[in-house]
C-alpha cells in the first residue's frame, strides 16, 4: 500500500542571530491511509516545524532540503497556488490553540462555509448546510443553534470541534494535529481523541498526531516517531515501543510520566541543547548515564535488530518489563492548621439584557468549606466550568466572596490598609503561563526582585544575593539576572516564577496549572523540584490542575469540584482506591486511561533518577 504521506531526508534551516541554524535533520516519516502516527519529544525537538514544513507554513526565511511527498506528489516543489489547493483539500491540519486560530469576529458557520467553499464552489445555502453537517459530524450537541455562535461563546472542547470540522470540510486524506487536546480536562481530551481516532476510521485518513503526551499516542496511535533535538531518536509500531522501549531517550520520557499513586519521577538530567550548541555525536549523550566515548564521536546509525528502529550504538536489551505496582501510601501525616474557608461562595454579576431583567447566573463557588494544614498540599480538581480558577481567585483574595477565610489566625475581611496588604502577600501564585504574568521589558533579576522591593527597604547587595540564592535553590544559573523573559524556555520561565513566588517569604502557594502545557521531562522536574521545596520550607501549596495523575502525585488530600460545590475530599490514596462519587470515579478513570503504560522500569532509566 502506498503511503499518503512519504517525507524523505527532510532538513529544515530557520534563520536565527544573523545565522542560519539548522532545525530539523534528515527527517523521514511514511504514513498509511487509515493510519495514525504520533511524533513526540520534548519542546524544541523539532515536531511542530516538521508538521509546519508538511504545509509549507514555515517562517520567512526558511529552507528546506529533501522530499515531502503527498500522495507521490513533492510539495517543495509545489507553487504557491499549487500549495492553496492541497491545503484543505489533499491536507488538513488542526492547531493546538483553537482561540488564537479561530478568526473572533466571524461566525462559526461562516468560518467552516469559506473553507469548503474556497476548495469545493457553491453558494453560501450550501456553505452553512455543509458547516450544518460537519458540527453534526464532529459531535457538536444542537449544532443548529451554535451556527452563528462566535468562538468566545462555545466552550474549549467545541472550539477543538470546530476546528476538526474546518480541518475535514474538504474530506482531506492526511489531517494534521498539533496538539489537539493539550490544554483540555481529561474527559474533554478524551472526546476530542475519539474523535479523530472514529473519523479517520470512517475516512481512512492519514493522521499525522504531533504531541508530548505519550500516554494519548499509547491509546490511539499506530506507529510513533521520537524526536530529540532535531534528529530521530526511535521509530517503529506504538505497541513495540511502549512495551520494549530502546533508545535511553525513549525510557526516560517514559519514565518521566505521572501515574496514579507514583512517589518519585525519574527526572532526565541536564537540558535540550539549544540548536546552535548540538554536539557532534548522539545528541542525547550529554544527558545518558550510558554513554561511551563512541557515542560523542558521530551520531549512531539506525539499528533496527529489535521491534522498532533506534539511532543508538548501545540500544536497550529487549527483555520483558512487567508493569509497574503502585507504591504503598506515604504514612498519615498530621499538620498544624493555616487556612480555614468557611462557606465561601463567588457569584459573578447576571447577564445585562438591554429590556427587562438581567438573567441571574448560579454560583461559580457554593458554600466550600475546608481547611488547610501548614505543609500540606491540597489538589483541587475538576472539569472546566468546574469552579477551580474561581476557587483560586477567592483564596488569593482577588475577587469578592461571601463567607469567611481565616489565614494564620487572621480573617481577611477583618483586615484592613497595610495590615491587609502584609496578609496577602503571604499568599503567592505561580500561573499557568508564566511569560503572561511576567512583564517582558523587566530583566529575570528585576523580575524576582520586585516582591521584595515592595515589601519594604532591603539594600543592593542584599537584593543582589537573594536574587541569586532564589535563582540556585530552583535549578537555575545566578548569571541569568540580565536576560529576559522572551529569551529562556518554557520550563526555565516557570522555575523564575516559582522563584518570584519564594521571594516574599509566603506562607501558602497556589499552583493554578502550573504544568499542563509542558512536556513530560520538563513536568517532572518541576514536579520534583516544587515537592522539594515544600520540605525545605514547610510552606503550603493549592495545586489547581485537570491532570488527576499530577495532582495525585503532588497532593496529600485532594477535593474534587463540579459545579461549583465540593463532591468529594479525601486524602489522595483513599480517594484514588475507593473514590464515593461517580463524578470522581469518572476522573479517575479518565487518569487510569492515560496513565497506564506497559512500560514500567529499566536500569537505564534507574541510573536516570
């Protein structure tokens, strides 16, 4: 059987500093009708410039060596027209932010209509009634009324619908997808991934499936790619991999993954070289526990001796890995108390009509009463619309509420001017996207600087040497107190956040998803590295997450939320062993889905801890 798509040798040099630096090399990739592929790998391997060179959307400036073949025809060589015509109609892709891809001032009917009509003619009759048919293809509930929805009116998961339907107006035979459900509660996630695996099905389309979150390739994929650093680390059957994993690469993002009832994540040592700065050799080697001095000299051949294909000259042996136990829970521990919420509700203002009443809304919080210990962690978890970002705001006092809270003794509404001001600083955040709360004209030190600027005199030098024992005690260089925002990653801007946070000295943390837009190794090692910190400061943390594995590895007592009411608290292992509510049953189950590799332990991720 022909391959849909067939890329061949794909190098990919992006212009960068005055200097062409090269991306991508010699990549190569085949897909079957009917077949999905999943490409993975840490942020800045290469995935999505792979997938954006398929569509011929790179950055100006860019160049491209090798063949990508669609259906036999090269698209390198195609024309600009050429190009307009295959996408949509030969290849469809769906990107991982439907919000920023979605045009906000046209309406969803209007959106899908102009894609088939662009490829297919026809008039705008027959535009919404193909635009019908597609929501009622991609499962959008009453699509008849959400035809003039506009994007800021449909929920994360409709968004994602939407852009499936745009994506397959056209019937294309390879649909590309960039992280399509990264950002999504797990059940929502889940629909999405059902989805595309039924349509593909139906259509036998191609699916090119680019992702860091292995536990979804494990449950839809056929075959997986693994980038490291611009270069293919290991490729072959889904299956094979997840049971026989053989590049080091490969079993320490294994290894780094949250499951239910884990005590510890195998963190990967070092960082992803930047592409200026590759070395010669295997470009994991600087980071492998196993690396011999032939593994720096030039990069390894392909091996493929073994069920999937591995660029390593020393290969994992293929003996069988049974799956992994659930460690025993950690002892009861006990904790002095902190926080004290009695009956905290948040009601957010009615919807104004312009005649007659406005219509009142329910409670986004109703009558959540808990306490929290010094020291512990406390996840909080549910859907979206669930009540947790609402849940957050009120216990950093950042909007109004009803009920009492009680902080260290001290009631907030009882405090007033600078008293007030001193307790709430004692109650920091660390966001979901950190280069968002960060102001990108200030440097990395000022940045960190600023809460201790604000809680009263401290002298330069003294300033100077918090900065940079902040900076150290998150895993980051002193010397980066000069650099911006916009120059670091993703998983080096939230270390600076978390620092920022450490800077006033709180009492309690609130994580509002701090990790779900990372990939797995970079997961881990916040993960370890906020657990860390709790020990040595004995502060405690609110983790705000829909990630039930996460939050089951960082939390003691987790509360689930729906609908703005508390269903279940419990402490973490009795609640994942005998959950009491269907709703949290259904969480976990969702978590036990994405989390249940084959995969469990090797000596080589061993040596990685």
């Amino acid at each position: 059987m022909n391959p849909v798509l067939d890329i061949r040798n794909l190098s990919v040099t992006l212009p960068r500093n005055e200097r062409n630096v090269t991306i991508l090399e010699t990549f190569s990739l085949a897909i079957a009708p009917g077949q999905m592929l999943g490409l993975v790998g840490e942020s800045g391997s290469g995935k999505t410039i792979a997938a954006l060179a398929i569509m011929r959307l790179l950055p100006p400036g860019a160049k491209t060596q090798g063949e990508i073949l669609l259906n036999g025809e090269n698209l390198l060589q195609a024309s600009a027209a050429r190009m307009r015509a295959i996408r949509g109609q030969g290849a469809g892709m769906v990107f991982q932010n439907p919000l920023a891809a979605l045009n906000p001032s046209r309406t969803v009917a209007s959106q899908i209509g102009e894609a088939w009509r662009v490829h297919q003619g026809g008039g705008k009759t027959q535009a919404r009634a193909r635009a019908l048919a597609l929501l009622h293809e991609v499962g959008i509930p009453e699509p008849e009324t959400r035809l003039d929805n506009y994007p800021h009116q449909l929920s994360g998961g409709m968004r994602q619908r939407v852009m499936i339907a745009m994506a397959l107006a056209c019937r294309p035979q390879l649909l590309i997808a960039d992280e399509p459900a990264t950002g999504l509660d797990p059940l929502i996630s889940r629909q999405i991934m059902e989805l595309i695996a039924r349509l593909r099905r139906e259509r036998n389309m191609a699916v090119l499936f680019v992702t860091h979150d292995l536990s979804v390739v494990q449950d839809y994929a056929d075959m997986i790619h693994v980038l490291y650093a611009g270069r293919s680390a290991e490729w072959g059957a889904a299956r094979d991999f997840f049971r026989h994993p053989r590049h080091p690469y490969s079993a320490a993002l294994l290894g780094a993954v949250a499951r239910l009832g884990q005590r510890r994540l195998q963190n990967i040592p070092g960082t992803l070289p930047e592409p200026e700065s590759r070395p010669a050799g295997c470009r994991f080697a600087p980071r492998c526990a196993h690396a011999k001095e032939a593994c720096h000299a030039a990069y390894p051949p392909a091996d493929s001796h073994g069920a999937t294909v591995a660029a390593c000259l020393y290969p994992l042996p293929m003996a069988a890995r049974p799956v992994a136990e659930a460690q025993a829970p950690s002892p009861k521990r006990t904790f002095p108390p902190l926080l004290h919420m009695q009956g905290i509700t948040v009601r957010y203002a009615a919807n104004r009509r312009w005649f007659g009443q406005g219509q009142a809304q329910p409670p986004a919080l109703a009558d959540v009463t808990l306490s929290l210990g010094k020291g512990e962690c406390l996840g909080v978890v549910g859907e979206s619309g669930s009540g947790k970002s609402s849940f957050g705001r009120a216990v950093l006092q950042m909007l109004e509420y009803e009920g009492k809270m009680v902080l260290d003794g001290q009631d907030f509404h009882a405090q007033a001017g600078q008293e007030r001001r001193d307790l709430r600083r004692k109650v920091q955040v660390v966001f979901q996207d950190p280069r968002e709360s960060m102001n990108p004209r200030m440097s990395i030190g000022d940045i960190i600087a600023e809460p201790l600027r604000l809680a009263g005199k401290i002298k330069r030098d003294a300033l100077r040497m918090r900065v940079q024992d902040l900076l150290g005690q998150v895993g980051l260089n002193p010397e980066m107190t000069s650099r911006f925002p916009g120059s670091v990653s993703g998983g080096q801007a939230q270390r600076i956040a978390i620092a920022r946070a450490l800077a006033a000295s709180p009492s309690l943390i609130v994580l509002d998803e701090p990790t779900s837009a990372l990939d797995v190794s970079t997961q881990a090692m916040l993960l370890n590295l906020l657990k860390d910190l709790a020990l040595r400061h004995a502060f405690s943390y609110i983790l705000i997450s829909h990630d039930f594995a996460v939050v089951s590895y960082m939390a003691d007592r987790i509360a689930v939320l729906n609908a703005g009411r508390i269903v279940e608290l419990n402490e973490t292992a009795l609640l994942i062993s005998s959950p009491q509510n269907a709703y949290t049953a259904s969480l976990i189950g969702a978590a036990a889905c994405s989390v249940n590799f084959c995969y469990t332990d090797t000596f080589e991720s061993r040596a990685l801890r």
